[in-house]
C-alpha cells in the first residue's frame, strides 16, 4: 500500500492526526486539494479562541469555574434532543471533550509550545437564564499568535515526519471518491489539479491535469464543513431559523465546500444533524479582501445597541457577545424584517476604541505576530481604535460617521438606498436607554450586562467601555456600523464514535474510514448540539484530530 493511513485535508484537525501517527511510526499520505501555502487550513485565519475549564488564566483574574459547571453549560447550550438516533453520540462525545477542557487539554497544548494572553475573553454570555445557553463565566482563551500560533507546532512535526520519510505530501489532490474493497475502505482515488500560486487563503483553479489513486489500511477525513458553498448552506438552512438571507458574506476561504460529506455517504458513512450549522450576525464586507466575498466579524464588547433594519432594537438575548443563534432566528423569523439581511450598531467612538475587536489572524497582527509591546500600546495604553479595526473604520463600506444622530440616521439610510429608518423613532429608545446610565442599578438588561462585565477584571481593563450616555456629544463622534450574517460553522456532519470510526446506517463502523474536525461535527455529528460555545472550534479539531489518529494507529499496528 501506499501508507499505512491516508488523511484527507491538510487542516488543524488532519495535522494533528498526522502527528499522533508519525509520532508512533505509521506511515501517513496526507491529500489536500489546495496547494502547501494553504497548509493549516481555516484553523489559520482563526483568533485561536480556546475553551478551557479552570485554568490558571481564569484563576488569576478571579473567575471561578469548574467541571459541573461548563457541563451544564454545554448541556443546556446544546439542547441535545435526539439521543436514541443523530446524537447518540454527540452527547458522548461532548461530556468527554468537557472533560478534556476540564483536565488535561491546557497541560497538553503547552507541551506542543502552545500558551495564551494573561486575561480569558467572556464570549457568548448566553440567554439569560443559568439553565440555558451561555458561558456562566469567560472561558476564551486566546491563544499567543492566534490561528497560526495553533497551527504551527502541528506544521512543523508534519515537516519532521516528511524529512523522517515517515509523512508524504500529496497538495493539490481532490479526492473525489472512497475506494472500497471487501467491505473496508482502502483508499482514495481523485483528480491532480493544476498548479496555482495562489497566496494562502485566495481561491485557486480547479483546472485537472491527471487522475491519483492512493491505498492504505485507513482513510481518516478531515476535510472541514460547508461554510463556503453557500448552496449547501441554503439547502440545509433549518426551518427554526426562518429563511436564508439572500445575500451572506463568507466567513472561510473557498475551500470550504463540503464535498467530501456526501461522498462519504456514498460510501456508507451516515451524515446526521445536517440542520445544525452556526452562522455569526456580526459580518463585515471586508475592505480588503482574500478570497471570494471574504467577511470579518466584529467580536463586540456589550455595550453597542443592536438595531434590526427598521431601527427597532433588539429583544433579550439578542445582545452583542450573548446569543448568537437566538439573534440569527430573530433577524431571519420576523415577518417584516426577514427579506432585509442587515441589522445595525450604534455606538459611540469611545465604545469603539474599547470594545470592538476583530476576528481573524490577519486582524489582530500584534497577537500574531507575538509583539507584546505593540499589544500593550494597541490594546491597553494607545489612543484611538486598534489600528484593524481603524482601517475598517476609514475604509469599510458598512461605516457611517456622524456628529449627531440625524446625520448619522441620514448616512444610514443613504448607505442602504432606502429611507428605512426614522431618526426620531432611533432617538426615543436611545434616550430610554442612555437614562438608565445615571445610577449604578438600572431595569435595562444590557445596561446591567455591562455593569456585570465590568466586574470582571479582563473586561474592565481591556474590553468593557465605562457606562456611558450614546448621545453624549463628549464621547462621540456617533458610529453606525451595517452588520451581515457571515457563515462560519458545519455542526452536524458523519456520525463517528469515541474512537472517531465513521459509523454507518447501521450504526455499526465502516471499516477503515475515521473522521474528525468540522466534517465530523467536531466529534459524534454534532458534540456541540444545537448551540457553541466558542472557542470550541479549534478545541474541537484538535481534539477529534487526536482521538482519530490514535485509535487508526492502533488499527493498523
């Protein structure tokens, strides 16, 4: 055979697979359709958020977490409802990966060189009530040079294992069909594409130049979700989220197309949970984009007020940083607001300057780039936004700047084309909020969200703008900010056990045939049910990644 395993996709969750199986003497072919620039995959343009449970970070700036308490958060976030079928496996799947964030997941990472900013982010805060959605405490652990600063220790042991003749590359393969023979999967058969010196992230040609066929004892899968193929978005978008926007931008490079899920299933592997994907409602156009209608989220801090299109603002828990699907479903499930694919911020200069951080590696080039002085001069002691988030500021098309609110509403509305929004109805709500601002207990919940922020030493310090009056001229200028739905996340895909086996129909393995990272649901179809946490993307490559090559190390001894 050519390998003892063949991985598909060149990813964070097929580097470390690779990794548990060279580190053990098993020979690996490793296949990706791009070409080596874009070795790491997605996991690359990540912010590199982790989730961990009690860690040292979270100690010492006084947060107090534990075990039961993320499991019953990731329980009543998931929402698990099919336990008898699609997430039999899940819920498995998601108490053991807890248990991993809980115990030895940070001692791990730190043995691969892999370390994090001294302060814990608090993302998705959740829906308000201590069974439901949410992170109860911060758990977002960045890591020090974000994606690149995860990927690279798992790029640099695949380099080892190729000079040890142990690993072999085989870029700008697609793989376009499983071969199975005697009821196992043995191997991969596929197109050659042409050479394309395409800069990591931009799309490349698909031009073929020859056929492949690759054998081996085992295939592990990890070739990551939907996100890019928007088609495939729309065909799964679930009823409970209302309709598709007609127009998303894209939060992955192109890539990104889910075409080994349903040759999978062809296969013989089951797909489950197909109707569970994870889309942010914070998208940016970016100004200065690498691959096809390329967008950024804004990791907002708590204080901007969420408009919809109509300049209504939105109900609990569509707060920035809470509820992340619950605030989809009520932008794409409101009779008269569904055929418009925008909301809006409001915010002032100084909110921006505090609260708003972008997600990606190239946005953050201070943490990536491991520059602690740059950080501490953009982050804690410089004047003005971060310079990305300046640069969107000055460039971005969905800014508008303003002294006052009429100008800043007339801006708004030249920015769409239509006369949507009504500046004395925009007025009324931020006056009825910006009057809760006066005492330091107040009945508007995102008021006190921001004072429950605040006592939270790594908000208080770098993420949570002093309260403040929106329409108080001394803070301003006044921002709007026009926000898309980005797609981002696959959370169902093939349904595999705790040894990551692709199971089929039956239920039963498909022999031979191992998945892991976002093609697998991050573990089981779905480990994280209906709802994530965040920072459980990465986490959840890397430790599918793991339990996949282990256990097809011990397949193929």
């Amino acid at each position: 055979m050519d390998a003892d395993v063949v991985i598909v996709g060149a990813g964070l969750a097929g580097l470390v697979a690779a990794h548990e199986l060279t580190s053990r003497g098993r020979r690996v072919a490793l296949v990706d359709q791009q070409g080596p620039a874009d070795l790491g995959g997605q996991a690359y343009w990540s912010f590199g958020g982790l989730f961990l449970v009690d860690s040292p970070e979270q100690r010492r700036t006084g947060v107090r977490d534990s075990l039961s308490l993320a499991w019953n958060d990731w329980q009543g976030s998931a929402g698990f409802d099919r336990l008898g079928d699609e997430d039999t496996w899940s819920v498995r799947w998601a108490r053991a990966y807890v248990e991993f964030a809980a115990g030895e997941k940070r001692a791990w990472l730190a043995g691969h060189g892999i370390s994090f900013l001294p302060t814990v982010g608090w993302a998705e805060r959740g829906g308000l009530r201590a069974g439901g959605h949410g992170n109860s405490v911060p758990r977002f652990h960045v890591t020090w040079g974000t994606g690149p600063g995860v990927v690279e220790p798992f790029v640099r042991q695949a380099w080892r294992a190729a000079d040890a003749g142990l690993l072999t590359f085989h870029h700008r393969h697609r793989v376009d069909e499983l071969i199975v023979g005697s009821d196992a999967v043995q191997g991969v058969r596929g197109a050659v594409l042409a050479e394309d010196a395409a800069p990591r992230g931009a799309a490349t040609t698909r031009a073929e130049t020859g056929e492949f066929t690759l054998t081996a004892q085992a295939v592990i899968l990890t070739t990551g979700g939907i996100g890019a193929n928007h088609e495939l978005v729309r065909r799964h978008w679930p009823a409970r989220l209302g309709t598709p926007p007609s127009h998303m931008v894209t939060g992955v490079p192109a890539y990104v197309d889910g075409r080994m899920l349903d040759i999978s299933a062809a296969a013989g592997a089951r797909l489950v949970n197909r109707d569970r994907m994870w889309h942010y409602t914070e998208g940016l156009t970016n100004w200065n984009p690498i691959w096809p209608g390329h967008g950024i989220r804004v990791l907002p801090g708590p204080s901007p007020m969420w408009f919809d299109a109509l300049g209504r603002r939105l109900p609990d828990p569509c707060l920035p940083g809470y509820d992340t699907l619950a605030t989809l479903r009520h932008l794409r499930t409101t009779p008269d607001i569904a055929d418009y694919d925008h909301s809006w911020f409001i915010l002032t200069q100084k909110i921006i300057e505090r609260e708003f951080a972008l997600s990606g590696s190239e946005q953050n080039p201070d943490i990536t780039g491991k520059d602690r002085a740059a950080f501490l001069r953009a982050r804690l002691f410089g004047k003005g936004a971060p310079p990305a988030v300046d640069a969107f500021q000055r460039n971005g098309e969905d800014f508008v700047t303003a002294t006052t609110l009429d100008e800043l509403v007339a801006g708004m509305n030249r920015l769409t084309g239509e006369p949507l929004l009504d500046a004395a109805a925009l007025r009324r709500q931020i006056e009825a909020r910006d009057l809760q601002i006066a005492n330091p207990y107040s009945k508007d919940s995102q008021v006190q969200g921001i004072r429950n922020a605040r006592r939270y030493l790594g908000d208080r310090v770098a993420r949570t703008a002093a309260p403040h009056r929106v329409l108080d001229p001394a803070h301003g200028p006044l921002t709007a900010v026009r926000l898309h739905v980005l797609t981002r996340k696959t959370l169902g895909g093939i349904q595999t056990d705790l040894d990551s086996r692709a199971l089929g129909e039956d239920g039963r393995p498909v022999d031979g045939l191992y998945a892991a990272g976002e093609v697998a649901g991050f573990g089981g179809g779905g480990v994280h049910g209906y709802n994530a946490l965040e920072g459980t993307f990465l986490g959840g490559c890397l430790f599918s990644g793991r339990q996949a090559g282990r256990a097809a190390a011990q397949c193929v001894a």
